[in-house]
C-alpha cells in the first residue's frame, strides 16, 4: 500500500510551493540585505531569514555551492502558501541524493506561522518531490530529542527512528528514515509528476 497517497498527510502538499533562493539571493540574505534578498527571490522575505541561525545556515549552503554546484536544485528554498503567496518558511535538502540515495530534510517556520500545519505541508511536499526523483531510495531527518514540534511533524510521516548521531552545532539528534516511496518498483511510477 502506498503510504504517501494513503496517509492523511499526503494533502497537505497542496498547500505550499516553493521558491528557488540563489546563491546571489543567500549572498545578500548573509550581507543583512532582506530587501535585496526579496527582489532576487521576486516576493518579500520575513526578517526570520536573518536570525543567527538562519545566517549559519545561508553561509553554509553558498560554502557547499562552491564546491559542488551540482547540489544547487535540492537545496534550501522559502516555502510560501499557495493561497495567498505569505512566506511561511524556508525548507528543502541537505544536498543531492548521496551515494545510497539518500537525502536529509530540512525546515524552519516562522514563528508567527507555527502550529498550523506549514511544517507538515512542507514535508510533505519535500516527500512528494523526493519520490519523484528515481535516485532517492531514502528520506532522513535528524532531529533533536528536545524538538517536541519537528518530532511529532515527522512520525506523522511514518518515519523511523534508525539511530543517534552529534551534531557539532546542534548536538544529539535522533536520527529518522523512511523509503522514498512505497510501492517496491522505486521508479515513482503512479506519482505525481515534479512541478
Ligand atoms: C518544528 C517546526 C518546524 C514545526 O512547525 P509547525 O508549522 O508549527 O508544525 P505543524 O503546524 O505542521 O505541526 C504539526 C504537529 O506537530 C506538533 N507540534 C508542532 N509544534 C509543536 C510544539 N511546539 N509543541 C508540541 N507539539 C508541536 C503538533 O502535534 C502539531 O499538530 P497540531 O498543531 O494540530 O497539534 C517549527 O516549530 C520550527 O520551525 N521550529 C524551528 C526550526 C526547527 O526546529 N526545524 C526542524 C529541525 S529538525
């Protein structure tokens, strides 16, 4: 059975889509330059973009284009309601499927948009886009133990803790997988089709 159309949180995809956010937009965003940021990315950026955190992250990401531009389409994107455009978040993958097929979620909400179900659309059009994409064979999220809300948003996605790991900056995460897909032919065949 095909868990990704049968869960009750395969719908929720529909709610978010993302936009690409380029290195020259990541560049800015690093600056302090939200504004700028906005216009490379073609709609107003919230000012969670530019938290300590979020910064790390954007220096992290162009470090990583650098050295390999091939990961640019899997990475970091802001994830808006489709029903009327409001940024809710950024999210996307840690970079192209490795070796195994593996590939890492990531995501963050705003503040003022948690608790109304934006980390479950955006995973579960994270999930949607992975399964379309042959090479992805596995789904991982690492999450800190202490992380009540992204723990709860991703065993509603079926995955399963597989092991612990420490993160230099984020400390003991556990350590979550799910296949990809679900219907044993790992080609994505009765998927829907990628944007
Ligand atoms: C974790 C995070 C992504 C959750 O985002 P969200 O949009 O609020 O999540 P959802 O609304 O989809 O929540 C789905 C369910 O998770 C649970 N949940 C979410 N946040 C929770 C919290 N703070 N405490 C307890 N349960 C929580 C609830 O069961 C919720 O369903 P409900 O609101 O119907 O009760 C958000 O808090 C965030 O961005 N945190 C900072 C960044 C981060 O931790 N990213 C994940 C790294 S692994």
């Amino acid at each position: 059975m095909d868990t990704l159309t049968t869960h009750p949180a395969r719908t929720p995809s529909q709610r978010i889509r993302f936009l690409p956010l380029p290195a020259p937009a990541l560049t800015a965003l690093l600056a302090g330059d939200l504004a700028g940021a906005g216009a490379l990315v073609g709609t107003a950026l919230d000012p969670y973009f530019l938290t300590e955190q979020a910064r790390w992250l954007w220096g992290y990401r162009l470090a990583q284009l650098a050295e390999r531009p091939q990961d640019a389409p899997w990475l970091v994107r802001v994830a808006v309601d489709r029903a009327d455009g409001a940024v809710v978040g950024y999210a996307g993958f840690h970079g192209a499927p490795d070796g195994a097929g593996m590939v890492e979620v990531g995501y963050s909400v705003l503040p003022a948009a948690r608790r109304r179900g934006y980390a479950t659309a955006i995973l579960a059009e994270l999930l949607r886009l992975a399964a379309t994409e042959p090479a992805v064979e596995t789904v991982r999220a690492t999450v800190s133990p202490d992380n009540t809300g992204s723990l709860a948003v991703v065993r509603r996605f079926g995955f399963a803790e597989v092991g612990e790991q420490w993160d230099e900056r984020d400390g003991l995460e556990i350590v979550f997988e799910r296949p990809a897909r679900d219907d044993g032919d790992d080609e994505g065949e009765g998927e829907d089709p990628a944007e």
